[in-house]
C-alpha cells in the first residue's frame, strides 16, 4: 500500500489544499474472486476497473473491513475517508513492434510496466529522447528506427519483466 499527493480540486499545490492519492495492492484469483471484485454495484462484469461510486456494496464493504483489520492507522484513515473507491485490475502489455511505418508507438502505448517500478513517465521520456538521438544527423531513417525500436523493445521488455517480478515478490506468488 502506498500513499502520495496530488494537486486539489482547484489544481492547488498548496499545503492544506492538496488530496492523497492511495493505492492497496490486493490478490484476487482469476475466476469467480477476480468476477466479484470486478462486478459493479448493477451487476455489470466490468472488463478492467470498475470506476469510482460503483463498487458493489459487498466489495466495499469487504475492502474496508480488510483494511481495518490490516492496514496501519493512516491507511486506515485514509480508507474511512475516501467517499468512492475504486478498483482496477493490473495487466502487463508489450508489443512485438513499435515502428508502423510513420507512426511509432511510445510510452504506455508500446509496454505497460507494473504501477509499483514507478517508471512508466521515465520510459517514455526514454522512448523519446533515444528517439531524437538516433534520427540526429540520420539519412537512414529505416535503419534508425530498426536500431531504435529493438533497443527500446528489450528496455520495455526488462522493465515489464522486473515488475511482474517484482509484483510477484510482494503479493507472495511464487516464481516460475
């Protein structure tokens, strides 16, 4: 579980006028556990998150029960303090190929790592600093992007695969 500020309603990084923003890393089995958290309040599967004010009442419940029972008084508080909580599962995305062409895909688009390496603003300040380098002075241009997209491939690639690790090593799933 993590905690951090974020700028208020107003955009105001003022002391006294920012919010926390909180995150619980939490299990839940693929199959009829995975199908219950992501239910919503209406009875509606959702494929991926179930947004804000629309958690069933009974994972709610179940969530802030857990939390009292096993979270440490300020993660307590700022569960009885949160109005609309809100779930969303953690998937890894890596694509074979990030040059299309005259179009590339970069950041999140091009490999999703796990919330907790922190890294996805750095990988695609990476994505496209490493771009420019590569096109300085470059005539051609096939051959720079093929440099480009396997190196940053293998880049995303280390990181999807530290994170999942890492992911892992926290939740207590043993490692293949």
């Amino acid at each position: 579980m993590l905690q951090y500020m974020v700028p208020g309603v107003d955009g105001s990084t003022a002391r006294g006028h920012r919010r926390f923003n909180w995150l619980w890393y939490l299990k839940a089995a693929p199959g009829e556990e995975l199908d219950a958290v992501l239910t919503d309040r209406d009875g509606k599967r959702r494929s991926h998150s179930v947004p804000p004010g629309a958690l069933s009442a009974e994972q709610e419940m179940r969530f802030r029960q857990t939390g009292a029972e096993r979270a440490n008084p300020a993660f307590q508080a700022l569960i009885e303090n949160t109005e609309d909580i809100f779930v969303q599962e953690i998937q890894d995305l890596q694509v074979p190929r990030m040059v299309f062409g005259r179009v590339l895909l970069t950041g999140d688009a091009a490999s999703i790592p796990r919330p907790h390496t922190a890294g996805s603003t750095a990988k695609a300040a990476t994505n496209a600093v490493t771009l420019a380098r590569v096109l300085d002075g470059e005539t051609d241009l096939a051959r720079a992007l093929r440099i480009w997209q396997q190196d940053q491939l293998t880049q995303g690639m280390q990181m999807s695969q530290w994170g999942i690790g890492m992911g892992n090593r926290i939740m207590g799933i043993a490692q293949h």
